[in-house]
C-alpha cells in the first residue's frame, strides 16, 4: 500500500494528465510546492514501486498499476466531498481540505459503504467525475463557457477549478451545478460575457470566471 505523500504525488500527476499534454518533473514540483531534488526522490521510488515510468530529462507517466492506485485516491477524495455535502451539509467551499485527509484512508469497505449511502454518485460537488471501484471513470467533453456564443442557451455541469475563493465567488452570484444561464452580450475587448440566469437579468462575467465555468448547451 502506498504512503500518504506516494499516493499525493501519484494523484497530482493524474490530474496534470488531464490538463496537460506532457508532465514534467518541474511541473509536478510547482503544482506540489517542493524541490526539484524532493521530487526526483520521490519519482525514483515510486519507480522501483512498478508505479511509474521515469527517465531523466524526460517526460513522467503513470504505469497501469501507478494509474490505478491514483484513481482509487481520486475516488476516495471525491466521494468524501460528496459525503460532506450531502450529509453533513458542508458546503461545496468547505469540503476540499477535509476530504484531502479523508481520501488516505485505506478501508476499501468504508468507501463502498459511503458510495452505497450517497446511491452510486456519478460526480463530486464540483460536477468532476467519480471513479468507480474498479477505478473506471467517465471522460465528459464539455465546453468552456467562454467557447460559447451569443444567443446559446447552456447549463452549468462542472467546474475546472474549485478553490474556495472561486467557489465563495460563485455563491455570492448565486452560481451553482444545473442552473441555466443564456449568453446576452461578449465583450470585444476583454472577451467578458454579460449573461441571464435565474433572476439575474444582466450578469457581468469575466473571462476568467468563465474560463473555468464548464456547461452543456442546450437545445434551443
């Protein structure tokens, strides 16, 4: 079984798999904030683990087994935020940090147990996949918000980044997972969007915000 911190770096490098073409060694150590010399340490060891590929000056890769064990983690995290909110009625802000403690917890059981008590959820609080125990996990292809057009009609299904600061952002505008929003306006020079939602007639949001809001379009 692998330690917390093999199983943090086995995780991060998943997840800048799904959001980079080719992982780097220095990318894995500005993403987990340590040393070049720390990570080439942990690399190496999680190597002769059978967990991943790695040659020096070259790019990183998770093994089948490395693979695997990163989505078991995955799974553990995002059904532990799922609990939270469900359950405990934490809200989609609050549940990051806790369910990084939560997710190294190494009873496979306690997991399927709190899969069964949520029914088999799909997605976490933040609208990202749910791996299932087997370590399969769905691939959606949705769009960016700001890939949209004026006139689309969307639905909001999932976000590409879930800091507190962001999501806090979100509550105050009253933003959530499946409100609709219908794109008014984009701005040529900034590329900001004005867009209607629920009783928000007129809504300013920037390209950023939009950047990391993920929907689905709607059928006119």
């Amino acid at each position: 079984m692998a330690s917390q911190t093999e199983e943090n770096y086995l995780k991060s490098i998943l997840l800048l798999f799904s959001r980079e073409e080719v992982v780097s060694a220095t990318k894995l150590s500005r993403l987990l904030k340590v040393s070049m010399p720390t990570v080439n340490s942990m690399v190496k060891r999680l190597k002769k683990q059978g967990l991943m590929n790695y040659e020096k000056y070259k790019p990183l890769s998770l093994t089948t087994k490395g693979k695997q064990e990163a989505l078991l983690v995955i799974r553990k995290h995002r059904l532990s935020e799922m609990y939270l909110k469900e359950k405990m009625g934490f809200g989609w802000e609050e549940v990051h940090e806790i369910a990084e403690e939560l997710e190294h917890i190494g009873s496979n059981v306690f997991f399927e147990r709190m899969d069964e008590l949520l029914g088999f959820p799909k997605i976490d609080p933040h609208g990202s996949p749910i791996p299932d125990k087997d370590g399969k996990i769905a691939r959606p292809t949705y769009k960016q918000l700001s890939n949209c057009k004026t006139g689309d009609h969307v639905r909001l299904v999932a976000l590409a980044h879930d800091s507190s600061d962001f999501l806090t952002f979100l509550n105050n505008h009253e933003l959530h997972l499946g409100i609709e929003l219908e794109i008014k306006a984009i701005e040529i020079y900034d590329s900001s969007m004005i867009v209607k939602y629920e009783s928000h007639s007129l809504e300013a949001l920037s390209k950023i915000i939009c950047d990391r809001l993920l929907v689905e379009r709607l059928k006119s």
